[in-house]
C-alpha cells in the first residue's frame, strides 16, 4: 500500500488564507517531524495570494489540498476534519509552527491513555521574521478540569493542540443543530474569533474526556505587531461572545465561575496592552479585573501584582521597560 493511501496516526489540520510569507516553514516543520506517520491537510480557505502555490512546490505524498470559497477559520478546520483519516488529528495555524518532536511527544502522550481527548503543549512566541521573542505560553500541564478550561485556557494557541478523533465525534454527536446530514461541525462556525475557546470549554462540559498538556515547548506561535495592538475591547467581546454560547450548557457553572473568567481575561489583556505600550488601557484593564472578581489575586497573587506593577512602569523609557517586562514574564514561567 502506497504511502498516501495507508492510514496516517496523524492528520495534521492547516487553514490556509494570505499565509504566502510563512506557509512554507508551516509546512516544512511538518515535513521534518520525527514521527512520520501522517498526512497534511491543507484547506485553501479561498486564500487570494499566491499561499496555495507555495504549498504545490512540494513533492510529499503525504499532502492534500483542500479548496472551499471563503468562510473563515473554524470553517476550514471543520473541513480539515471532515477531510481527516487519522486516529488523532493535530491543529496546525499556517503562521505557525512546530519543533520536530512535536508529533512523536504527542503520540506517546494520547498512546498511553485513552481517557486523554486533549493533549497541548508550552509555546514560544516569535516574530514576524520567526525569531524569539523572549515570550511564551507554559500553561497548567495537568489536574486540568472545567475551570481551568474557563479561566485560564491552558491550551493557549491554535498550533498547539493535538485531539483525539474519537473524542471530536462524540462532542459533534452532542451539539445538535451545529451541523449536518451532509457535514459535521466541530469548531462554531458562526464565529470569526475566539472559536478554539468556546471549543474547549463545550468539550470540558460536555465529556469526561481529560485535558492534559507537555512541558516542553513544542510549538512556535506567531505574534506580529498589529497582534499585539490590535483592538483590546473587540478581542474582549469576541472572548465574551465564545464563553456565553455555552452558558446554558451548565448554568450553575457559570455562576460560580463567570465573573473570574472575565478577571483573568482582562489581565490577560493588560499584559498585551503593556508589550504594545498602551499603558492607560493596560492600567484600566487591571483595575477591571481586580474590581470584577477579587479572587484573582488569591488564586494569581505573583502574575496579578506584576501585571499591575508593569502597567506603571511602561510609563518608564522603552529600553528600560521592555527589559523588566521580559524578566517579569520569564520568571513568571507562564503565559506572556
């Protein structure tokens, strides 16, 4: 049997749309893996550059094209899957990409248990040219349960996910009306962003399936500038819109845990509000979140005190901010 007809272990999940600067890297960090019983899907989400023929220049038999008209993110991964003929399917941004390793790490980790739908790992962040940022997402590895999920988002980036296809048909089964006769809805496609988030937090209400995350840092996640400075308040509201589509899955749930949530992720936008030098915003987000729920600083003391000291000291030169900065999210060890 032919290398693309055999069934992979892996089907490795890339959207694709204006990615033409980074989709070779993407695809070859795949390629490199040490763990070569996979196939890449690429789904050209009608991307207008020139990415998909970025993609045609190599010569894999492990990789297939996917085309659908534009419509959006969740979308493509929906497509990806539905395409998919892998035990596990890995999610792959195409800005993005991974350490060799990643798949052989990941296989050993769902390999040996079964109960385990959702297995991630630590990221770095690099830049628009794939160098280090001194920054990264070392997120909560394990004893991960629904609040975890809420609060903190331990799975952190898109890349950095490898899912149990098993565990993926079971949380579609349960979401009626998200899908088809013709088609199976995982990701929400009605949203634009934040779509992984509602996507883990269904999967924790719904399933017994675990989350569980590696130490090392396996994926390489892209932050480019205008990530960074993008508009704070939609990033909140497209956050916001995510975790209420689940609200009446679980409302006592909700009530207990709700208004924390909305803490952590306010902090969590005042640390991109810093590195981007909005001081005032990064300011008014920290006094937000301490207002809304003061548990934050019981379950955060470390990260909610430095946040709130950064805030003031980005009102100190560049140089001199951006090296306290950098030594606080370092010795933090945690999601920047």
């Amino acid at each position: 049997m032919s290398i693309a007809r055999a069934k992979p272990v892996f089907s490795v999940v890339v959207p694709i749309y204006n990615v033409e600067k980074y989709i070779e890297e993407c695809i070859q960090s795949v390629l490199d893996q040490t763990y070569s019983n996979f196939e890449i899907i690429c789904v050209d989400d009608g991307s207008p550059d020139h990415s998909l023929e970025r993609v045609q220049q190599f010569n894999d038999p492990r990789i297939r094209i996917v085309r659908q008209k534009n419509r959006g993110l969740a979308a493509a991964r929906n497509t990806g899957i539905n395409a998919s003929r892998g035990l596990y399917i890995a999610l792959l941004d195409s800005d993005d990409f991974w350490h060799p390793t990643k798949l052989a790490q990941h296989f050993k980790h769902l390999n040996s248990n079964p109960r385990l739908g959702v297995s991630y790992s630590a990221s770095l962040f690099v830049d628009d040219n794939s160098q280090p940022m001194g920054l990264g997402q070392f997120p909560k590895l394990t004893n991960i349960d629904a609040a975890d999920i809420f609060c903190r988002n331990p799975v952190g980036n898109g890349s950095a996910a490898v899912l149990r296809k098993s565990m993926l048909l079971n949380v579609a089964r349960q979401a009626q009306g998200r899908g088809s006769q013709h088609r199976i809805e995982y990701f929400d496609e009605s949203m634009r962003q934040s779509e992984d988030v509602e996507f883990w937090l269904r999967v924790a209400l719904t399933t017994n399936y675990r989350f569980e995350g590696i130490g090392q840092a396996l994926t390489y996640y892209r932050v480019n500038a205008s990530g960074l400075s993008a508009n704070l308040d939609k990033q909140y509201q497209a956050w916001l819109y995510s975790v209420n589509r689940n609200r009446s899955l679980n409302p006592e749930f909700y009530a207990q845990w709700f208004s924390l949530a909305c803490a952590f992720q306010k902090l969590y936008l005042a640390r991109r509000a810093i590195k981007s030098g909005q001081g005032t915003t990064a300011l008014k987000l920290v006094h937000e979140a301490l207002l809304g729920d003061p548990r934050i600083l019981l379950r955060e003391p470390a990260k909610t005190t430095i946040t709130y000291g950064a805030a003031y000291l980005s009102l100190l030169p560049k140089n001199w901010f951006e090296r306290i900065f950098q030594l606080g999210t370092q010795l933090l060890g945690q999601r920047a």
